[in-house]
C-alpha cells in the first residue's frame, strides 16, 4: 500500500516555504520507496513534488537539489535487476532536476553544436555524397 495522491499534496504543500524540510521529506519518501520496492508510492511522490520544485528559486535550492539529485542517483544504482518501473520514477525526479539546474539545456546546446560540425563535415565533403546519390539512383536506373 502507498500514499494517496491528496494526502502527499498535502504533506509537501505544508513545506513550501521551507526547502530544507521540502527536500528532506522527498529525499526520505524516495529512499522508503526504494527500500519497500513502492513503485506507485515513488510515482506519486514525483507528482506531488514535481510542481512545488519548479516554484522554488534556482539560488535558494541549487545545492539542496545537487543533493537529491546526488542521492536518487545512489538510491537508483542500488536497485537490483528487474525495477524498471521505479527506475522510472526516479529518472523523472532526476530529469526534472536536470531541467531546472540548466544541465538539459546545455546537453541540448551541445548536441546542436555537434550536429551542426557533421553537417559543416558532410557538407565540406560533398563529393562523398553525390556518390551516395548516384549509387541510390543507380540502384533504381541501372542505365543511368
């Protein structure tokens, strides 16, 4: 058995204002979740904090999140083969912390950056590719 939804919104929502306490009660819901095998206790402690983490400012909960994300990632190394679904649930809660330290955007940025240098890359080696074309087109007018 888990926690209803309600009664978690009401648990957090108490907490708001106070990140500290936020950020304990989530790393230790997380960590009971993962002890217990509670995957849908672990879904709804993401939903239930989900809205309240993006309320927070960057500043006053960046090293308390560096923290958590620290320890869902621990928590999520110890679970043994077969717990997919709570792996899922912590990934979110580490996806969602990623998203608000800035980390996804520079991964996006990065992979942006790389595309565009393999495109310069193939685009510089054109040759290369009018090959590829003809053989394609070969393929489908043998007497071309």
């Amino acid at each position: 058995y888990g926690l209803c939804r309600s009664s978690l919104w009401q648990l957090f929502a108490k907490y708001t204002d106070d990140p500290v306490r936020f950020h304990e009660l989530l790393s230790a819901g997380l960590k009971a979740c993962v002890a217990l095998r509670n995957v849908p206790s672990a879904r709804e402690i993401v939903r239930a904090t989900s809205p309240q983490l993006l309320g927070f400012g960057k500043e006053e909960t960046a090293c308390l999140e560096r923290r958590l994300m620290t320890e869902v990632l621990v928590l999520s190394e110890t679970l043994p083969e077969g717990n997919d679904d709570l792996q899922v649930a912590l990934g979110a809660e580490v996806m969602l912390m990623e998203f608000r330290s800035g980390q996804t955007k520079r991964r996006i940025d990065r992979a942006v950056e790389e595309l565009g240098e393999w495109l310069r890359k193939v685009n510089s080696q054109c040759s290369v590719c009018d090959f590829f074309s003809w053989v394609e087109t070969w393929k489908k007018e043998p007497t071309s």
